[in-house]
C-alpha cells in the first residue's frame, strides 16, 4: 500500500511539473487499472493547492465519464479533508414534483416495478434532495423495453446552474463541462482553470450526444397516452370525446409508423451489409417525409390547440402537452435540414424503434476549436486512450485523433500530426502492472459451423453454431463465476435459456432490458463461488463492472466488440465515405475490447481464463488481436480443441443393429 501511495504521489509530481512550465503542454495519460486513477488526481489537487506559484491561484474542475464516478471522486475528496463540491446539469437530477405527479397518475407503475419503485418513492417523501436520475435508472425494474429516455425526460429538473465552476475544486462530469463550453463560452475563460479529465478515451462520443438532437416517435406516443389517461379521469371535459377519438386515430397512426420503420435486426448487424449507406439513406428520406406528415396531421393539430386553452387542468397535462410540442419543434428542425445529410436514420437498441439524430456541427471539430486550442492547463487520463507504448508513433494517432486532436474542418487534419503532438501534448504510456501472467488467453478452435444472428429472420432456434458454443462454455467454465459477453438482449436471453435447458450445474443470470444491470450483478454476486455461476451478459456489462478475486475467474468473449454501426455517428460516417470504414471501426473495436478484457483482473492477486469464440481471429487481422491480446495475459499452449460428439439420434442410426 505504501508503495501504491508513493507511485501516485511520484506521477502527480511529474503531472505538476509539466504543468509548472511558461507554455505548459496538454498531457495525455494511460493510466491501466491498479494505479488509482482517482486518487492521483486528488493527490495532484491537493498539491496544487499547497504550491507557491501562479497555479495555486487556479480553479481545478476534475471531470470525468458518469455521474457516479463524480460521485465517488467527492466521496473520496471528502475522506481525505479535501474540499470540493460537485456540479453537474440540473437535469441530470430527480424533479420530486415530477415524480410525485407521474407516481399517481399511474405512469411510472405502468413502466417501473413496483418494488423497485418503493425506495426512490421513499426518499423522495422524506425530503431528500438530488437524486440523480442515472442512480433511479441503474436500479429500476422496466416492465417495458425502451423507456429510459423517456423516463429521463419527464423526471428531469428544469433550470440552470447560475454560477458553474466558481469553487476552487470542483467535480462534474463531461456533458457538463462540454455544454458550459458551448454555451457559456463568455463566463468561462479557461486560462483561469486547470481541467482534470478522467475517462478521456469517451470525450469524442460525449460531444456526439451534447451536438445532436433526437426525436423518437415512441417518445410521442408515450406522451399521448399519457395525456389519453388523464383526459379520461375528467368527467366535465367540454368536447372529452370528440378528443379522445383525435388521440386514438394519431395513436394508431403512430403505431402503424413505428411498425413499418423498426428494425430490430439493424441494431446489431448493419455493419456486415454493403449496401448500407444507399438502402439506409433511401429509407431515412422516407421517415423524414413521415415526420413531415406528423407536423401537419390534423388529428394532432386539433389535440394541442385544445389542450393548450384548457389551463386549469393538472399541472402534468400541461407538461405533456409541453412535450408534444417540443417533439413537434424537433421534427420541425429536423424536416428543415432534411437534405444537408445532417439528419441521421438510428435504431433503439432493443427493440429497434426508428430515432432521428441531427447534428448542430462537426463534434470533433468542436472539440479542437473549444477545448483544445482554448484550454492552457490540461490533463486527461484513462485506461485505454493510448493502446501502444510507442506513444508518438503512428500506431497510436487514430486514438488521439479520435478525441478531435488535431482535427480542423476547414483545412482538414494538421498536415504533420506528429510534430504538432510532439511540440504541443505530453504523452505517457503507463503499462499495466497486474501480473499477466496469471490470466490464460484460449482460443477456440474455429467452428465448423458457420456464424448465425439471432437477429435473422430465418434464424433456426435449433442452430448447430450455438449448439457448439453451449457445449464449449459447459465444457470450460470449470465450475468457476463466468461472464459471456453475448452482444444484445435478445441474444444473452436466447444462450442463457439455451443453457439452462440442456444443463442444470450451475446458477445462471442474464441481461434484460427489464432489469437493471445493477440487479443483475448483485444478484450474480450473491452465487457462493464455490457453486459457480454463468451470466449472459450484453455489451454494456464491458466496462465499469469490478468483480474481484473468486466474483469473477472466467470471461467468454463470443464475438468481438465491433461498433454498432447502426447509431448515428457510424452511418454518418458510412454514407459520407469517411474511412477506410473497417479500419475505424476495427480501432473502435479495440478500445472497447480492451475495457473488456480489464474485467478479469482488478486487482494483483486475481487469477482467471479469457476465452476468445469469435471465429474472426483466424483471420488476416489475427496479428493486431494478439498485440491487445497479449497485454492482458499470455496465450494457453495447450490447443482446446472441439470434441466432436454425436447426436443419440446419430449413434443409433449408426450403431442401431446393437442395441
């Protein structure tokens, strides 16, 4: 522990004394699990504090990628007597009103289970303050699939932060930090902050959220159905029914549209059809006409000029309304820029349900103009942001430019990307100082069968591929806690009961949509190890889970964590012929990947098993595997080979005179 505490005070002093200079450069740091990334940059502040030069004088906004590590840096900031308050959006916070309203109008026990519902209930009747909304959706119970935005939307507090960064030390979080730079660019002058930047490696796709707007018909529906429910409940409502026939004919309307344009299979599979950019573009332009004729629907037009003279009624009708046309405000900007390639065609990721993004300007370009040019004092670390240790080669310039380093839009990227990283940003390579050798990569042997989407129309639920797969994970998980990174929903729920069905040795969990993956894990938690335990788990259970020692010894990786090019930044890219497209998206793979494979290890002692299923790595890119590969543990000499096993059906067509 001393020498942890020593390493931490040792880069904090290297972190000041880059800072401590007449043109300080940008530092960049990799930062693997086990050093304390935390606890370096609150030992950095603290220092600063205590200096007896102009930096002392200066304003520290540590950041970071949710609300929940902002929380954990304050916590600790408290622990060690060091002042500082947290300062994010308004609205990333609980309206107690709001709640209240939607609890007793039967909205949020028609979408939430009750019991999880009950202790957020409670604390919000006992007068606690500030809740934040991420806390509420990472703990609920969902009796419907995707409803998180929406329930965001109608929970949020209204407002905004008068005074932001005003304290000497202050915690926020990137969509924070980002608006104030696009917003509040003449009250925010960066000379007078040093920025602490936590989880850096996820800036880039922050400013994709922060600079585009969404519109989803499923958000509408829910706001007319919503509004149905409350008109029922009053008896004297002048022209009740002929208004209830409006909402239910643009209901139907509605669904019919969501019908037509969901596309469940998309969310997971686009990136494998070549054709992408010329259908998808076909079939965006046809729901931007169907958007259009929302807009001007007569049925919607007569439901909010007469909820909008009807004042007295209750505070939540008025606030739906205010939804719709809100909605109707973003279809209005989205039809508007309908032929300048900035309105985006994206899919929910459950269920499939059509969303539109439009994009205000170049995100990365923002990122260069306001945050990297503007800012003098700046430190941004991760675990991931640099893959490769020869940190000013190019191997590693896709990473940086990914966070809009070096990006200009009228001039296109810096001419000598090198040289300008070199003279401008201080990059630090920090291996990882787990003993790798404590972790076995395994291979699978590559199937015989071929790969099949649970997404697919024609998908056999009888399939031989999965078959193979169910028979390898019973024959390897050694009665050991596994976690099976599956994918999307549908597919963690098709392998899980697939399991369960053929074999009953091990307690076995997986993601649902329903469930938060908070639950999830406590539950999985729970299982005594000695027992051991499978969970089928998506994508999102990547990055931020930290299950030590025997919570988790195995991880089963099926298939490689390739974007989901069906969200808006990768169309965006596809249809504007940005690449060349594998190679970003391979590079995006390995960033994620290596958030993956980190879940194994939390700490020195923790020993385990990676196997890698995803037949992809027989292939020509099998060398730039190995090269993640390779740091995260040392290669099982031993070949696990599949061991081919008849079918009873099989033995006794071919054994069948025996018996």
């Amino acid at each position: 522990m001393k020498n942890q505490i020593e390493q931490q005070q040792n880069i904090a002093k290297e972190m000041m004394e880059v800072l401590n200079t007449e043109s300080p450069k940008k530092q960049i740091w990799n930062i693997p699990t086990g050093y304390g990334k935390t606890y370096i940059f609150l030992e950095l502040a603290k220092a600063l504090k205590k200096s007896k030069n102009s930096l002392k004088n200066k304003k520290i906004i540590i950041t970071t990628s949710s609300n929940q590590l902002v929380r954990k840096y304050h916590e600790i900031a408290q622990e060690k007597n060091i002042p500082g308050v947290i300062e994010i959006s308004k609205s990333n916070y609980i309206d107690p009103d709001k709640y209240m309203a939607y609890l007793k109008d039967g909205t949020l026990p028609e979408l939430i289970e009750d019991k999880s519902l009950k202790p957020f209930t409670d604390r919000i009747e006992s007068d606690e303050k500030n809740i934040f909304i991420s806390d509420f959706i990472q703990n609920v119970n969902f009796l419907k699939d995707d409803v998180e935005s929406f329930i965001k939307n109608i929970l949020k507090q209204d407002g905004i932060n008068k005074e932001p960064f005003s304290q000497q030390l202050t915690f926020t979080n990137h969509y924070f930090l980002l608006h104030m730079l696009k917003h509040g660019k003449e009250k925010f002058n960066l000379d007078d902050y040093i920025i602490l930047m936590d989880e850096i490696h996820t800036i880039g796709d922050v400013a994709e959220t922060v600079f585009s707007n969404q519109f989803s018909i499923y958000a509408m529906r829910m706001y007319i159905h919503n509004i149905y429910k409350n008109i029922k409940k009053y008896k004297n409502f002048q022209g009740k029914l002929a208004l209830i026939k409006n909402i239910t004919s643009f209901s139907k309307k509605l669904n019919n549209i969501i019908y037509e344009y969901s596309s469940p299979k998309d969310t997971l599979s686009l990136y494998n059809r070549n054709d992408l950019y010329n259908e998808h573009s076909v079939t965006r332009d046809q729901y931007i006409a169907v958007l259009d004729n929302i807009q001007k629907d007569e049925n919607l037009k007569h439901i909010v000029k007469k909820l909008s003279l009807k004042k007295e009624y209750s505070q939540q009708l008025s606030r739906d309304i205010q939804k719709i046309k809100e909605e109707l405000e973003s279809i209005n900007q989205i039809t508007s820029k309908k032929n300048d390639k900035k309105s985006i065609l994206s899919y929910t990721p459950v269920k499939g349900y059509p969303l539109i993004s439009v994009y205000q300007q170049d995100p990365l370009y923002f990122l260069h103009k306001n945050l990297w040019t503007r800012s003098k004092y700046f430190i941004g670390s991760s675990a991931t942001v640099l893959p490769y240790d020869v940190v000013y080669q190019k191997e590693n310039q896709y990473f940086l430019k990914r966070l809009g380093i070096g990006k200009d839009v009228d001039h296109g990227d810096i001419i000598n990307f090198n040289k300008t990283i070199t003279n401008n940003y201080y990059l630090k390579y920090m291996g990882r100082i787990f003993k790798k050798e404590n972790v076995q990569i395994i291979i699978k042997e590559k199937s015989e069968y071929n790969y099949e989407s649970v997404y697919d129309e024609d998908f056999d639920e009888n399939s031989k591929y999965y078959d193979d797969i169910i028979e390898y994970i019973h024959r390897n998980h050694d009665n050991k806690k596994s976690i099976i990174f599956c994918g999307g929903y549908k597919a963690a729920e098709y392998l899980a009961k697939k399991y369960m069905k053929i074999y009953d040795d091990v307690p076995v969990h997986y993601a649902s949509p329903k469930k938060s993956s908070v639950h999830v894990l406590k539950d999985f938690e729970k299982i005594d190890y000695k027992k051991g335990g499978l969970l089928f788990a998506t994508r999102d259970y990547g990055v931020g889970v930290s299950l030590e020692g025997k919570k988790l010894e195995n991880i089963f990786l099926l298939r490689f964590p390739y974007p989901i090019i069906s969200s808006p930044k990768w169309i965006s890219m596809r249809e504007k012929g940005i690449g060349p497209f594998m190679g970003v998206i391979t590079k995006e793979m390995l960033i994620t990947l290596m958030q993956f494979l980190g879940r194994l290890q939390r700490s020195n002692s923790d020993t385990g098993k990676i196997f890698i299923m995803d037949d992809r790595y027989h292939s020509n890119q099998k060398k730039l595997f190995d090269e993640i590969l390779t740091q995260y543990g040392v290669f099982e000499k031993i070949e696990n080979k599949v061991v081919k096993r008849k079918s009873i059906d099989d033995a006794l067509e071919e054994y069948g005179d025996l018996f």
